[in-house]
C-alpha cells in the first residue's frame, strides 16, 4: 500500500479564521483505496481540514494535493470529489434514484447510462426497491445509503466522510459500521472519515490520524495509535488509561525504572531514548492489567492493593484500585465469562503488567 | 411526598374538586378570547350579515330619492324579507359587470407576473449580499410600507404627470420628444399596485431563502453542479413552495385593487373592488353591492384552493 503514489497529499496546510488558527500546518497522505479517520475532540480543526481537502474551505497556506494536481484554487465543482454530511443533504424536491443520478447529470452521463449507474449504486447499498421514494420517506439508516450511493455512483477520486454515523442510535450505528467498512472495500474507493468516536476509528480504520487544538499529533495504524501513542493525549484520547508522572531513576540495558509520584515505582522498556533524571508520562491500559487474588510469578510489575470501586460493565468489569502505601489509583478491567466480577468492594488483590505493556511518553 | 399522600387520601375520602379546579384544562382558552371575540363581532358577523344583504331584492333602481326611512314605502337600501338570487344573476349576465369582472382578473394576473418578476431577483441578491447590504437593503425594502399608502400614491400621480419627473428625464434624454401619458391609465394603475404589494412579496421569498439548508448547496456544488446548475435544480425549486406563498399573497391583492385603480385609473379601467362602494353608496344599493363584495371573496378563496391544490398534488416531496 505504502509504495504506490499517494492519491490525496496535504502538505503543511494552515487554516485561520481571523485571528484563529483552526488547522496548524498539518501534513498527510492517504493511499490508494485507504480508509484514513481523522479524529479528535470538537473544535480539533479535523472537519475544517476535511472541507480544505473537498474545497468547501480554502487553506490559509500550505497545498492540497489530489493525483498530483494542486487544488486550492481548483473550485469544488471541478475537484472530483464525494462528500457525504452529516445531515446527510439529500435534496428533499427529489426522488431516490433522481437524488443519486445527481452528480452523473452535473458530468454529463447519457440518460440511460445514468439511470443504470444509479440502479447498481442503489443496488450496492440495497435500497434498489426504493428508488422511487423521496427523502422524508426514508429512515435515518436508509437516507444515509443513499447519501452514500449518491456519491460512489460517480466515482470521486475520494470519498469524504463527516461524522456520517453521528445522526444514527446506536444500534443502527454498529451495523452501518460493519457496512459501511464492507461497502468501502467493495469499491476500493480512497476514504477520508472524520469523527469524535474514537471505537469508530479503531474498528474501521486502516490508519488513524489524530488531532487535538488544530495539530496532527500522531498518524498510524489502529494498533500503533492504541499501544504505542506517542503523545499524552492520544494516550487518553484513544481507549480508557491510567496516567502516572515519574522521573526515570535508573537504566540498565533496554529496561528503565520510574519513581512515580506518590512512591511507587514502574519498570519499563524503553528505545534506548531516555536516561536517568528524564521526566515521563507513563500510562497503563485498564485491560493490559492483570488481577489476581495471589502475587503472580515472572510479571515485572506487580502491585497490592484494595478494590475501592466496581463498575459492572456487563462483558467486563472495570476495578477502581487503590494501590498500598501510595496515593495512586489504578484502572483494570477484568473480562468476565462467567457474568459475575470476582472482586468486590474491598476485596485485596495484587495488579501487575508486563513491562512491555507500559506506555511512556517523554515531557 | 407528604402532600400528595394529603391528597390521595382526600380522593379516597370522596374528595371533589371545586368547578374552579375542573375548568382549569380549558382556561388556555381564555388567551384567545379577546381576539376571538373580536373577530366575531367585527369580522364573521358583519360579513355573514352582508351575505344576507347580498341575498335580498334590490330596490332595483339608482339614482336619487329613494333609501329612504326604513320601513316606508319605497324606502330602505333593499327589499327586507326576500330572498333572492337575482343579485349575482344580474351580476353574471350584465355586460357592464361582466366587463369589470375580466378586467379584474387581467390587472390582477398582469399585477401578479410583473410583481414576481421584480421581486424574485431582488429577493435573491437580498439572500446572497453580505450582513449589512443585506439590512440596508430589507429597510429599503419595507421603508414605503412605513409611509402613508396615500401619500404613496399622490406622490407617484406627480411623479408621472405630464410635467412630472419621468417626463422631463425622458425628454431630457431625448427618448421622447413629448410627454408620455403615464397617468390614469394602465401604467400608474399597475406601477402603484405592483409598488403597494412588493415589499410583502419580496419578504416572503427573501424569508424562504434563507430558510434553505445550505450544504445542500455544498452537496450539489461538490457533485460538479455549476453555480447556474446548483441554483436551477437545487435553490429554484426549494424556493418554490415559499414562492407560491408569494405569489399567492399578490395575486389575493392584487384582485382586491381599489386604491390604484380608484386615484390613478380612469372610468374604463375599473375593478370590482371600485364597484362595490360605487353600487353600496352611490347607487344606494346594498343588495348588488354585497353580492359583488361575496363574489370577490368566492375568487380570491378559488386562488387559495388552487394553491393548495398545487402543492398538494406537484409538490409530493413536501409531504
């Protein structure tokens, strides 16, 4: 995937709103029938960034650049561009199949063609009984496909996506999802997805770009931005995480050890990159955690503790635990098959993790 | 907790509420009385009253000396106690009511097309300038809405008389090479008319624009639609059904025509609405004068039915 030619190249792109910045110099490069997720928080700059790639905005500075053709000044009409919004824009005065025959028209497309092309694009999203239908007759989960087909009927070079499951219950929004993926593969159609929904991106995504403040803080795929983030925010912005600061105290070989605030202390492997006296942020993943009633062998971080909080989350439980002799609380969630959490309340218990499932982030 | 157990045990008790209580659900009403009375009293029992007016004999003759006493022979503004239809036969059947029937209907369509097509494209660079030409632009629009009608009218008789305004610019330019009869003729009826009813018209159409989503504008510019493409297939026909709003506001105006045609008109170019006060006060004749009043009101209530029609039957999308 990576050795071909880049379809979409955003080069040290800007947006400012007056005084605002809303998009930092953000650089990225989507690949040949990649689905790339753009996510962050509200306000992060990810749908500004998206409308500069589909030309409803135009960067302050920096390029886009689409199958190596610069398209800041390019107007929308002429990029060949598929957006789908989170209102869906259906055009209520149309029928269906009028509604996906849309953009085949604006390019010209012979009537009869057009009417076949719409027909499998309705078909590709099975709603071709509906084509004679209008907007306000259509749920929410079927305007979405058609929305969807609207624009893959003709082809974009990418497919641009806004918060397009954001209007959906959540039931509805699952399956879309798995659909949604399929469909994309199907079509091997070059995607931009932006969302807040962070379980979004990690199960559709191929690569994730993750944004905070109008910055790309880190690019990777699903597993490099989960395990390895290399940022404190994409750390907790990503997944639930248990935080702690520490100032590295010793290192031997590849492994470091961290005295944590609160007089605990955390061994780590490390990429040759820190030294005694650097300050880190270290996180542990709540299900990386292991929990048991007995000390475990061959774990290199092993803690007691008390349980001070259960949260029963139906498929797991989560362990609020207040470790022993410091003032540190620690997250870890236990899958539980047999329906009932085996701690409770009180209950003692040791937590460990593998070194290799610490997370530091250097300050 | 404590009060309303209070209350449960009265009810078991055999606890009534008082007429005060059980009339509370419908003391909403009481909101729309005044306006409600006031559009009974003023409105539908006067116009049921004419309705009956319109139903009697007329005294059949014009002229002077007769509406006398009520009640005295020869007397009265109709024939109390008939009922007849004669009224709107004769209406229908005289030529010289016939006439002013079709001219009604034609300055009212003639109205109606010039009003929609100075108030759409104004309506929608209204919808397209910046915030502030966009303010500026809504006073200009309702500023002579804020001046007297009448004042309105005179001022336009002097504007174009002979040696008005738009005269002495025409001869000025040397477009004509006398003056051009502006004034109580067709041009100054529907000039002031079209100028009476624009404001209201461009209003609803500037209104109906904006409340247009916009990014299905986005949606269709980003599927290739050219600006001109985007605004024909996408704006236009949005903006219809609020434009028939419009166009329904003008042409229900527009047939009730009195004051351009009665100051800036002349004897030949008369509408009904002219006619009513004409048959009412100086023919003294009630009955005729009612019956053209109801069959105004039967075509402007046509005008409604075929709108909704319209847009119950072209319009399924609205549904």
């Amino acid at each position: 995937m990576t050795e071909s030619e880049p379809v979409l190249k955003v080069v040290e792109v800007t947006k400012e709103f007056g005084s605002a910045v809303a998009v930092n110099k953000v650089s990225l490069e989507v690949y040949d029938g990649e689905f790339l997720f753009l996510i962050g928080p509200s306000g992060c700059g990810k749908t500004t960034t998206l409308r500069m790639i589909g030309g409803y905005e135009t960067p302050t500075s920096g390029e886009i650049i689409i199958r190596d053709r610069v398209m800041n000044n390019v107007p929308l009409d002429k990029r060949n561009i598929g957006m789908v919004f989170q209102s869906y824009a259906l055009f209520p005065h149309m029928t269906v199949q009028k509604n996906v025959e849309f953009g085949l028209k604006t390019r010209g497309v012979r009537k009869s063609e057009r009417h076949d092309r719409a027909r499998e694009a309705l078909r590709l999203v099975e709603l071709e009984k509906l084509e004679d239908r209008f907007p306000s007759q259509l749920s929410g989960g079927q305007r979405q496909r058609v929305a969807l087909a609207r624009v893959i009927v003709y082809e974009p070079d990418i497919l641009l996506l806004d918060e397009p499951l954001a209007n959906l219950d959540k039931r509805l929004r699952d399956v879309m999802r798995v659909e949604l993926r399929k469909l994309q593969e199907k079509v091997g159609i070059t995607t931009v997805y932006v969302t807040h929904d962070q379980e979004e991106a990690l199960s559709m995504a191929d690569r994730i770009a993750v944004m905070e403040g109008g910055n790309l803080l880190q690019v990777g795929t699903p597993s490099e931005v989960y395990n390895c983030p290399q940022d404190a925010f994409v750390a907790t912005f990503l997944g639930e995480t248990t935080s702690f600061r520490g100032d590295v105290e010793s290192v031997t070989g590849d492994i470091a050890s961290v005295a944590v605030e609160g007089g605990l202390h955390v061994i780590t492997r490390h990429n040759h990159d820190v030294s005694t006296g650097d300050r880190l942020t270290i996180s542990i993943r709540p299900e990386r955690v292991q929990i048991s009633e007995t000390p475990p062998e061959q774990v290199d971080n092993v803690l007691p503790g008390t349980v001070d909080f259960v949260e029963y989350l139906g498929a797991h439980a989560l362990y609020l635990i207040r470790v022993d002799n410091c003032d540190i609380m620690l997250q870890a969630s236990e899958p539980i098959p047999s329906g009932k959490a085996t701690f409770s309340k009180g209950s003692r218990l040791f937590a460990s993790w593998n070194l290799d499932h610490v997370v530091y982030i250097r300050e | 907790m404590a009060t309303a157990a209070a209350t449960a045990l009265q009810e078991e008790d055999g606890y009534r509420a008082g007429w005060f209580e059980r009339l509370a659900p419908y003391y909403k009403y009481l909101l729309l009385a005044p306006m409600g009375l006031m559009l009974i009293g003023f409105f539908a029992w006067p116009l049921l009253w004419l309705f009956r007016v319109s139903l009697y004999e007329s005294r059949g003759s014009s002229g002077f000396g007769i509406g006398g006493a009520k009640g005295q022979e020869g007397g009265g503004f109709y024939v109390e106690g008939t009922w007849t239809l004669d009224n709107y036969i004769r209406i229908f059947s005289d030529e010289y009511f016939q006439d002013i029937m079709i001219f009604t209907v034609e300055f009212a369509i003639l109205v109606t097309i010039v009003t929609m097509l100075l108030a759409y494209p104004m309506a929608y660079y209204i919808y397209k300038a910046g915030p502030r030409l966009k303010v500026i632009l809504l006073i200009l629009v309702i500023l002579p809405k804020l001046s007297n009608m009448l004042v309105l009218v005179y001022g336009l008789q002097i504007l174009l008389a002979n040696n008005g305004l738009v005269n002495e610019l025409l001869l000025l330019l040397g477009i004509v090479d006398e003056p051009v009869k502006l004034v109580y003729n067709l041009v100054s009826m529907t000039v002031s008319k079209v100028l009476l009813i624009i404001p209201y018209t461009i209003l609803v159409i500037t209104a109906t624009l904006h409340g247009l989503d916009p990014t299905l504008r986005d949606a269709a510019q980003g599927m290739g639609a050219s600006p001109a493409e985007t605004f024909f297939s996408v704006t236009f026909p949005l903006s219809l059904p609020g434009t028939f709003v419009a166009l329904l506001i003008t042409i229900v105006w527009a047939l009730g025509a009195f004051v351009s045609p009665a100051l800036l008109g002349n004897p030949d170019l008369q509408t009904l609405a002219v006619e009513v006060p004409k048959q009412t006060f100086e023919n003294v004749n009630w009955a005729v004068g009612s019956a053209i009043a109801f069959i105004m009101l039967a075509m402007m209530s046509l005008v409604v039915l075929i709108y909704n029609w319209i847009l119950s039957s072209r319009m399924p999308w609205r549904a």
